[in-house]
C-alpha cells in the first residue's frame, strides 16, 4: 500500500514538473523569439540562424510535452498568467549585447536542465520509460546548444568577423 502512495506521489509530482518545465520551455521560447529579432552585432546572420533553431525545437519540445502530460492523463497548463506563476525562467528587459543574451540563454538552459534532470529522476523511480526518454532527449539537446554556445561567444571579434563576411557572400 504504501509503496502505490510513493508512486502515486510521484506521479503527481513528475506531472507538477512537467507541467513546470512547460512553463519555463514557454517563456524561453518567448525570451528567444525576442532576442532572434534584436541582434545587432556583425555576428548577426550566425546568431540569427542559431537563435532560430532554438525557438525551432522549443516549439517542437512544447507540443511533444503537452501531448506527453495529456497522455498521462492530466491537463497541460496553459495561459499566460498562470505560466508565470510557476516558471523559473525571467522575462526582463532585453541584453544589450549578444555576448548577454549567450550567457542569458546559458543561464535558462541551467533552469531547464534542473527541471528536466528532477522530472527524470521521478520517471526512473515510477518507471515512466516513454517520459524519461522524452525528457532526455531535451537534456541532450540543451547540453548541446549550450556547449555551442559558450565555445561560440569565446570567439574572438577578429574571427566573427572573418566568419561573418565569409557567411554573407554564400
């Protein structure tokens, strides 16, 4: 008995973070969408294609997320207000830099990472495969994105704008 109340008290659980990193996956998506459209440096086309692809699969990680709370038999949350009642992801101003928003993204992708490894842990204890692969495919993404990025913003300006002019006569 009191091994179906664990169980049953993580799936609530793993169902609470899903739909928590739900929330932060929206308001990353939004914070990305929004600095895709203001980058302002020589290293414009380069960020621009990556900033795309990030808002790209978030989209794509949102909808798998809340086909996979549905599946589970719960309802993923929605509306603006009552995602950031839960969301650990911030919306503030915008960076003034690109450098900024590298290290702002870096810094979400910590919040997600947290969230995604916390929702695994509860999956591998209830044996909830289908939502432990689902989740780990996004910590594999975000670890990745987020090691490009950082080797990225280590560039040196002298490089970027080698790149920058190379990318523009394709």
């Amino acid at each position: 008995m009191n091994h179906l109340i664990i169980n049953n008290n993580l799936r609530i659980s793993t169902i609470w973070e899903c739909n928590a990193l739900l929330a932060d996956y929206q308001m990353y998506y939004q914070k990305i969408r929004d600095f895709h459209r203001y980058i302002g440096s020589i290293k414009q086309n380069e960020l621009h294609d990556r900033f795309e692809q990030l808002y790209t699969n978030a989209k794509t990680n949102i909808d798998s997320l809340a086909e996979r709370i549905t599946d589970i038999q719960d309802e993923p949350i929605s509306g603006y207000r009552e995602l950031k009642k839960i969301t650990s992801i911030e919306r503030g101003l915008l960076p003034q830099t690109d450098e900024e928003m590298i290290k702002e993204i870096i810094r979400d992708h910590a919040v997600l990472l947290d969230r995604m490894k916390s929702i695994r842990n509860n999956t591998t204890i209830t044996g909830d495969e289908e939502t432990k692969d689902l989740i780990q495919s996004y910590i594999n993404e975000i670890k990745k994105s987020s090691v490009t990025l950082a080797t990225w913003s280590k560039r040196p300006k002298m490089h970027l704008e080698t790149v920058s002019l190379n990318f523009n006569k394709k």
